[in-house]
C-alpha cells in the first residue's frame, strides 16, 4: 500500500527500512516520506513503531564484562581459539 502519495513510498518500503534499524527520522531522510504536503506523516510513524515492536534489532553484548570499555584487538590473547580438544 503506498502510504506517501507525494514521494510514492509504500509501507513495505518504509517497513524494510525499519526492519533494518532506522527510526523515523532516518527514514524521513533516506526516503523523503512526510517532507512534502506531511499527510503522511501519522501513517508512517505508525508502520515505522509496528516494526520497531515486532521485528527487534540484535543487541549484542561481550560476555566477558571485563571487555566493555576496551577496544576491540582481534590479537588479543583472550579473543583467540582456543586449540581443538
Ligand atoms: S503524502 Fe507524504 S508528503 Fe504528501
């Protein structure tokens, strides 16, 4: 369903964008959704919040707390394989 008129967006397109990430602003300026007549606006915040709730980015986080903070150093020893058992 196209959801911008002025700039031909559709749902799905907004949807893909979200699905990836982006807030509501990102996609405002990556797709020029709502920056013309703005009667669109509503509709694509609500595709863009209906995605943001079902579909979530991954959160990674380190397992070892004693990593956060430090850059990350693919030589380091404590990154390293360890040999097959
Ligand atoms: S319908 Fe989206 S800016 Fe006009």
């Amino acid at each position: 369903m196209i959801v911008c008129v002025c700039r031909r967006i559709s749902d799905r397109e907004i949807a893909r964008h979200a699905r990836a990430g982006m807030g509501f602003d990102e996609i405002q300026f990556e797709l020029g959704v709502a920056t013309q007549c703005g009667q669109c606006e509503g509709c694509a915040r609500d595709v863009v919040a209906q995605c943001s709730a079902t579909c979530p980015t991954a959160n990674i986080k380190l397992a070892d707390s004693s990593l956060e903070g430090s850059s990350w150093n693919p030589l380091s020893p404590s990154l390293q394989a360890s040999p097959a058992a």
